[in-house]
C-alpha cells in the first residue's frame, strides 16, 4: 500500500516537474526581455482604460510570456509568433531601434485601434520578414509607407485602414508586383492620391478581400481586377474621380460583395452578373452607369443588397428583381427607369427598403406593397404614377411612404390608416381627394410627418365629433395648397413642430386661447389665406412665421407686444408683407435678438423706424419694410456688419443718405427709391464690397458724378437705378471703369447664395426667404426673386446729365438693361456699345443725341428692346437682326432719320444698306470682341429674354418659380463655362 502510494506521488511529482520544466523553457529569455522592454516604451490612454484592460496588463517577469494576453509562441521553439495588441490603449512612438523587432520569427502582428504616433519604422518591415498576417487598422500612425513594406513576401492579409497613412507610387507599385501570396488587401481611408490605378493590374491572382474606399484614387481603374478567379469582396466607395468599366465577361464567380458607390464608373451593366451565385452586396449608387439593366437576377438567391440609384440607367425596371428571396434593399432611385411595376409579388418576405424615386415609373400603384411582411420604407416619388390606389387586406409594419409628385387620383383609400407603424405620410402633389377625418388619422398612433401639400381638392375635417383625439408623435403637418377652410381641432398639441396650412382658404382670426395650443411650434405657415386678426404669436420656440398675403389689419405688432408673456426668444424670420396692417414698429421688436428676416412690406403702416434697427444684434441680414407710410429720416445708427439687404423704398422717408451704411460690409441690396430723400451721389457707398443692388431711383438726389469716383469701387454692382433724381453734369468714365461684374461673366454662384451658410438656423431662414429687386425694364417694373445671378442693370434716366455718353459703357458686356433716356446727352451714340454682347434693352430716348445710329449695333442680336426716339439722329436706319423687329415708335421725332420701319424714305439709296456684320468688333487696337461672343451671346439673349419674359408671368400670374430658376441657371452655366474656357485659352 506505502509501495502504491509512492509510486503515485512520484508520478505526479514527474508530471509537475515536466510541466514546470515545460513552463519555465517554452518562453525564451531574450523575447521576454525584449517584450517587456517594448511595453515600457508605451503609455496607455487614460481614457480607453475607463472601458477595457489593456493586454499588457499581464506582462510581467514571473509569467511564461508565452501565457501573456496577446502573446503567442511557437510550441516547438519557444519563439514569439504573434503579438495581438489591438485596442490596447497604448499610446506612445514606435521607434526604429525598438526592442520589438528583435522578435525575427514573427508571423503576425496586430496593433490595430491603437493610439500611436509618428510613422511606421521602416525596421518593422525589414525584420518581420516572415510576417503572414499584419493589422495596423486605426492604430494612430501617419506619414508616408515606407518602401520596405514590399519585403514582406510571405504577407497574406494587409490591413492599414482609418489611419493618417499615405502611399506613394513607388511604394504601391512593388508591393502589388512583390506580394504575390496577398490574398486580403484593406486600405480604406489611405491616402493614395499619388498611386496609379495601373498599379492594381499587378496585384496577385490570389486576392480575396480588396477594400479600397475613400482612398482618393483617380484615373481609370484596370477592369482586369474585377476578373481575379478568387475575388470576393471590391469595396471602392468614395472615390470620386476613380473612373473605370466592369469587363463584360470574366467577372469573378466568387464574388460577394461589389461597392463602388460614389464613384464615377460608366459603361452598361454586363448581362454576365447572372452568373454571381454567390453575391450578397451589389452597391452602384452614384456612378455614371447607362443603359438598361439586364434582368438577370433569377438565380441571385443570396442577394440581399441591390442598389443601382443616382446613376443614367433606362428601358424597363428590371422584373426578375421583384422575385428576389433574400434581399432586403432595393435602391433604383434616381434613373431614368420607366415602364410598370408588376401585379403581383409574393417573393419579397425579407425587402425592407424600396427606393425607386425619381424615374419614369407609370401606371398604377400596386396594393401588395402594403402587405409585404417586413417593408419599412416605400419611396415612388417624382414618378408618373396614376389612378387611384387600391384597398388592402394585410397591412404591413412598413413606417415611412412617399408617394410625392405624381398623377394619383381618388380618395386616399382607408386601409392606409391601418398602418399601425406608419411615422412618415408623405403625399404632396397628386390628385387626391376627399376628406380626412381626425378618426382615420387618429389610428396611426406613431405617425410624426404628415404631409399632403398641392392636392387641391382635399380638405381636413374641422370637427371633433366630441371626441378628443389624441396625436403623440405628430411633430409635422404640411397641407399647403389644398382645400382647407378652417383650423382642424386635432392639430392643436403640443407635439406639432412644423404646421404649414399655406394657400387655402382659412378665413377669420386666431385668439390667444387657440394660439396658446401651439406651443411647440417652431415653424408656422399661413400665408396666402383669409385670415383677420393673430391675437398672440403662437409657441414658446417659433422660429419662422410667415403670414404674408393675408387681410391683417391693425396694429397687430403692438398688440402683442403688450401681451404678457414674452414674445418667442429664438424667432429668426417674421414675415406679414401684403396684409392691411397699421400703426408703427414698436422699439420692443429689437429685443428678438435672433431675427434674421423682418418683412413688414406692402402694409399701411406708418410712423418712424426705430433707431435700434439701425445697431440690432448680429443675426439680422433682410430688412424689408417697403410699399408702407413710413416718414422721417432713416436711423444712421448702423453699425451691423451682418446686414445683407435693407428695402425702404416707397415710403415717405426723408433727409440725406445715412452715413453708418459704410459699416454694414455685408451688405448685398440696398433699395431707398421712390422716398423724399436728398443728398449728392453717394460715392461712399463704393466702400461696400459686396454691394450688387443699389436702387436709389425716385428721390432728390443731386449735383454731379465726381471724378474722385476713380478711387471707388463698385466692383460687385450689378444693378445701378438712380432714375427720377436731379443729378447734373456729365458722366464721368472713371465711374464705369470699375464695374467688374457688369463685365464679367454671370457667377456660377452668388456671394450670400441661400444654399451655402454654415449656420443652421440662417442656412434655414436662407432657404425660405428670397428677397424681391424691382428692376424697370422693357417698358415695365418687374419684380424679380434672387435673379441677381445673370441680372445685371443700369438706369440713369430722368436726370439732367449732359454732355457726351462716356465710350467706357462698352466695356460692359454683360449688361442687359441700359436705360439714359430723359436726360440731355448730346454727340453720337458710342461706337462702343456694339461691344455690349448681352445687352437686351437700351433706352436712349428724349435726349439730344445726333449723327448716325451705328450699324453694329444690328449685330446684337438678342437686343428685344431699343428706343431711340426724341433724339437729333439722321441718316438711314441700320436694318438686319433684331433692327428688323422695331417698329417706327423705337425712332419716332428724330426729324433726320429715314428708312424703314420709318414712313420717310432715304434720299441716297446706298444708305439704307448697312455694311455686312464684321467678324471683330474694334473700339482700339487694344480691345478686340471676337465674332465668338456674338455666337454665344445670340443663344444667350434669346433664352435671357425667355427668362425674363417667364418672371413676368410668374409675377403677374404667380406661377411657380421653378420655371425662372431652370433658364436662369441652365443659361448661367453655359455662359460662364464659355467664358472660363475662352480666358484659359489665352
């Protein structure tokens, strides 16, 4: 027994020893050392290690560093194989003499999501020959990637992604030459700006994962690589200037994933993509792709991501799409797709995402995409579907449908309200009809956004049936442009954020007890309806409210602020213009203090300006308080330089030009006409760098135009209206020389653009508001909404200038409007303003002018308006062009001209004959118009005149705006790319 039990406990006393023995020789000493000695190299971010342990934690002395977290040895030699230290809070430099590079057999080596500094030690590469596996993914190193990294012959997987790296062209090209075992290459966010994309053409045939998105590669990528026989995953998101085709065949079998969104591949998609049985990811969107797309996704059994939107592809939506079993994202959105969606689909059990806006989709809505069992998001909009939608049975757990801007019509079916997760309603501009009740709404419990704009013929009911119903989550309601007669009862909750009942028919007023019930309101919208009275400002956190266009009347302003409590703090845009209000603007209006817009126009108001709006805070850009009663002088208080455009204009102001205007730098418009103010020209307004609209006309301003005007700089001035005044003496041509942008080409994009603020709240402001330019041309006052981009004007008329029209006007090519009528100029018409390529109307009339009208001037031929008459001229009148057009008011009691459209004939027969149209315009050898402006500018001037002719209608008829801002900025882009090239040629 002793004998059993000794020979037990020697044993397992042996099995220690060979355990102990196995611990104590497995790590070798040096490595230890070496580790141990890299560790107190590091620091640890303090932060990370709130969240986790570091790794290294468990380095010591006592333990076998080959049992140490992150650590693996080999299990024969004892040597370090892998070290794994990823997300290890470490923080700290890897030097080039770093003890870690001792560690010669290593195999892999992961420091991702680290926080290093400095560039990677070229050492890393030289030693670690025998490295299969490297990951240095997020791990905080930057710089350029040495060359070394091409050493590394035996790597197989390379992952350098989300750090501050760089490869060169050198570096890249002998790694994808050398690394012929690299099967997963990840470089996303690398810089790789200096890399050619030939390059990749080399990388090795074994390449299973390359992941190359926002990598800022340009050129054309080798179509060559998409062939790789073992290829499974492409990401190349984000590289905007990567262009590239897919091969029409060849493509790898193996693929599983395809991203190339955001890039600027073109060519069709090959009808080969049938054969990726084996694809789950297919991401296209962004790209330059046409064409139509092949319907060949019946054997796609594993695709669950299809997404081919903002790109050129036509013909018919692709139906075997719509049998897809697995896919849960189908994005067609943004093309030129059209034809019919199908009758019937069962196949789509786990689609979640439908986006096919924006195409030319037909026909009706099908009722089985409400009965899909896993859909969230239906988006048909900017489609041509029609008829009316049909009922359904099984109503799906889908939260977001827009249906915007199509042709449906009918009632909007009831089995829409059994919706029961339903947030977002969108339905703006169809045909609908019919009225919703608060009992239909009151079903769809989660509904936030409920938007039904531009369907004339539906209607809100305004009764509570003597229930009160209840809607948590509605933060959104827009029924602009519908048939809404009175305030529904339910949209009174607090949850309401935005409410636009715009252009309807809502009449009488609103009192403080109903204002009260909106108090989350942030934006409220009733412009263009009946209403009377506004007791109190609605909500504690209104931002925007706009009730222009309505029959207020009263002294509304200084009704409320003698209401208890304050007035909303944070509201930025105020706009009652075109109401019948009365009675002055309260002083207290300047304790909002975050106003951005104030338009009280087109009211019967009267009274002072208070001196404060002068110096108000720093977010007031838009003054418009024209068309009112407003007497007195204008406050010369102005010391806010954020001020961009201040509208005075027909009142009955007084008294000089305020001097504290030069403070407001900012300031883009300024129009004071048709006031009673007098004052000599106001040459220090050229200290305004940013000033484009000036408009002074219809006051009493006087004297001459000095000739110190030379130092000034109206460079920005594009619309100049100092008509009906008293101003004498000549016109000095120092003034035009410094009209930049009447000279320049029209800017691709205006300076204070609504479209590119910073702040969010001004950006929004920005976008709501346009502010109105009334311009006198073509025999009638327009006014025109932020058309400054290709606008530009001057009007001197009705002044008693004299003396000659200065040659400098003809440096302004890109005029449009010209008006010196009603004045004495004397002498002959400039040669000079032959050179006016994009002039559309000038007016020359009642002066004193004499000699011949020049013949060139029939080569412009966009001119639609040109009078003459009441002048001293003689001759023959120049025929050809647009000067077939005139009739004989446009030269009417000029005694010495003859010819046509003129009842009087020319003596001398040549005369009525004008030399043909030169190929150059020469006002000095210095200056020479090529006959290219003049091909240019006739397409230029016929569509400016189509352009302006449609601001008529829109202004006369209130027509949409869109109309004007297509010809304004088709025609903008071509005149101003014109221009660049011809400056760039030079």
């Amino acid at each position: 027994m002793v004998t059993r039990v000794f020979i037990q406990i020697f044993v397992l006393f042996l099995a220690c020893s060979s355990t102990s023995s196995s611990s104590t020789h497995l790590c070798l000493s040096d490595q230890r050392a070496s580790l141990l000695e890299f560790k107190n190299t590091l620091s640890f971010n303090d932060y990370c290690m709130q969240f986790t342990s570091p790794q290294t934690n468990s380095w010591n002395e006592t333990a076998d560093c080959c049992s140490w977290q992150g650590v693996s040895c080999d299990k024969q030699t004892g040597h370090v194989i892998a070290i794994d230290l990823s997300g290890g809070c470490l923080q700290g430099s890897l030097h080039a003499n770093s003890t870690l590079f001792q560690l010669r057999q290593l195999q892999q080596l992961n420091f991702a999501y680290n926080d290093f500094n400095g560039s990677i030690p070229s050492p890393l590469f030289n030693h670690f020959v025998s490295l299969t596996y490297l990951n240095l993914s997020g791990s905080g190193f930057s710089g350029l990637i040495p060359h070394e990294i091409s050493l590394l012959s035996s790597l197989v997987s390379l992952d350098l992604s989300y750090s501050s790296l760089t490869f060169d062209a050198i570096g890249f090209d002998r790694l994808s030459r050398n690394l012929t075992k690299l099967r997963n290459l990840v470089l996303e966010g690398t810089d790789m700006s200096g890399v050619s994309v030939a390059s990749f053409s080399n990388l090795s045939s074994s390449m299973e994962t390359l992941i190359l998105g926002t990598c800022q590669l340009h050129g054309e990528f080798p179509s060559e690589v998409f062939s790789l026989p073992y290829l499974k995953h492409v990401e190349l998101a984000w590289n905007e200037n990567l262009t590239g085709y897919l091969p029409k065949t060849n493509l790898s079998p193996s693929l599983v994933s395809l991203d190339l969104y955001y890039c600027r591949f073109k060519g069709s998609i090959p009808s080969s993509f049938g054969n990726l049985t084996q694809i789950t990811l297919l991401d296209f969107t962004q790209n330059d792709f046409q064409g139509e797309i092949p319907d060949v996704f019946e054997n796609l059994d594993k695709l669950t991501i299809l997404k081919f939107g903002s790109n050129n592809f036509s013909g018919q939506v692709p139906t075997t799409v719509f049998n897809l079993t697995q896919v849960t994202q189908i994005d067609l959105s943004h093309n030129r797709l059209e034809g019919t969606l199908p009758n019937h689909v069962t196949r789509l059990q786990f689609l979640q995402y439908l986006p096919l806006t924006s195409n030319l989709i037909s026909g009706g809505v099908p009722v089985w995409l409400f009965s899909l069992p896993s859909l969230i998001t239906i988006d048909l909009s900017y489609n041509k579907l029609t008829g009316p939608i049909g009922q359904f049975q099984k109503p799906n757990s889908v939260m977001v449908i827009d249906l915007s801007f199509n042709d449906i019509q009918g009632p909007i079916p009831s089995s829409l309200f059994d919706l029961k997760n339903l947030s977002s309603l969108l339905l703006l501009s169809n045909n609908f009809s019919g009225v919703i009740e608060s009992s239909m709404l009151s079903k769809l419990e989660n509904l936030y956004d409920l938007q039904l704009s531009n369907n004339g013929l539906v209607s809100l009911s305004s009764s509570n049936d003597g229930v009160n119903y209840s809607f948590p989550q509605l933060t959104r309601v827009l029924f602009s442009s519908c048939s809404v007669r009175k305030f529904p009862s339910f949209f009174r909750t607090s949850k309401v954020e935005v409410l636009d009942l715009s252009n309807n028919k809502i009449s009488g007023g609103i009192s403080k007890l109903e204002a009260e019930g909106w108090e989350g309101l942030n934006m409220l919208n009733l412009s263009n309806n009946f209403l009377t009275s506004l007791e109190q400002i609605p909500g504690k956190y209104l931002q925007i409210l706009d009730l222009h266009s309505n029959l207020l009347q009263g002294p509304i302003l200084s009704t409320w602020f003698n209401l208890p409590p304050p007035n909303p703090p944070y509201l930025s845009l105020l706009l009652i213009s075109e109401n019948k209000l009365t009675g002055n603007i309260p002083s207290l209006i300047c304790n909002w203090t975050s106003l951005v817009v104030l338009d009280l126009s087109k009211n019967n108001m009267s009274g002072t300006i208070p001196e404060c709006l002068g110096n108000y805070s720093y977010g007031l850009q838009f003054i418009n308080l024209q068309v009112n009663n407003f007497h007195g002088k204008i406050p010369d208080s102005f010391t806010n330089n954020m001020l961009k455009n201040l509208l005075l204009n027909d009142n009955q102001l007084e008294g000089s030009l305020p001097r504290s205007l030069a403070n407001c730098t900012s300031l883009e418009v300024l129009n004071l006409g048709n006031n009673n103010l007098t004052d000599t020209f106001p040459h220090w307004l050229a200290s305004l760098p940013s000033l484009q609209v000036l408009i002074l006309r219809s006051n009493r301003f006087h004297g001459s135009i000095s000739n110190s005007i030379a130092s000034s700089n109206f460079s920005a001035l594009q619309i100049i209206d100092f008509s009906q005044n008293e101003l004498s003496g000549p016109l000095p041509a120092n003034f035009f020389r410094n009209l930049r942008a009447m000279k320049d080409a029209p800017k691709e994009k205006l300076p204070g653009s609504y479209l590119f603020k910073t702040d969010a709240r001004v950006r929004y402001v920005y976008q709501y508001y346009q502010s109105p330019v009334n311009v006198t041309m073509k025999r009638l006052e327009l006014e025109f909404l932020k058309t400054l981009a290709i606008l530009t004007a001057m009007d001197f008329s009705n002044n008693l200038f004299t003396g000659q029209i200065p040659e400098e006007l003809g440096d302004l090519f890109s005029l449009q409007v010209l008006n010196l009528s009603h004045n004495s100029f004397a002498g002959p018409i400039p040669l000079s303003f032959a050179n006016i390529v994009a002039l559309e109307s000038l007016d020359l009339s009642s002066n004193k002018l004499s000699g011949r009208i020049p013949s060139k001037l029939t080569n412009l031929t966009f001119l639609a308006v040109l009078d003459l008459s009441k002048n001293e001229l003689v001759g023959a009148i120049p025929n050809g062009n647009q000067f077939s057009t005139f009739d004989n008011v446009s030269y009417s009691d000029n005694l010495g001209l003859c010819g046509m459209p003129l009842s009087r004939q020319c003596s001398t027969a040549g005369e009525t004959t004008p030399a043909p149209p030169a190929p150059m315009v020469r006002e000095d050898e210095d200056f020479v118009i090529p006959f290219i402006w003049e091909v240019v500018m006739m397409g230029y001037g016929c569509g400016t005149v189509l352009g302006l002719s449609f601001g008529y209608i829109v202004f006369t008829t209130g027509k949409p705006w869109w109309i004007v801002r297509i010809v304004e900025r088709d025609l903008q882009t071509k005149f101003t790319k014109w221009v660049k090239n011809r400056t760039h040629s030079k």
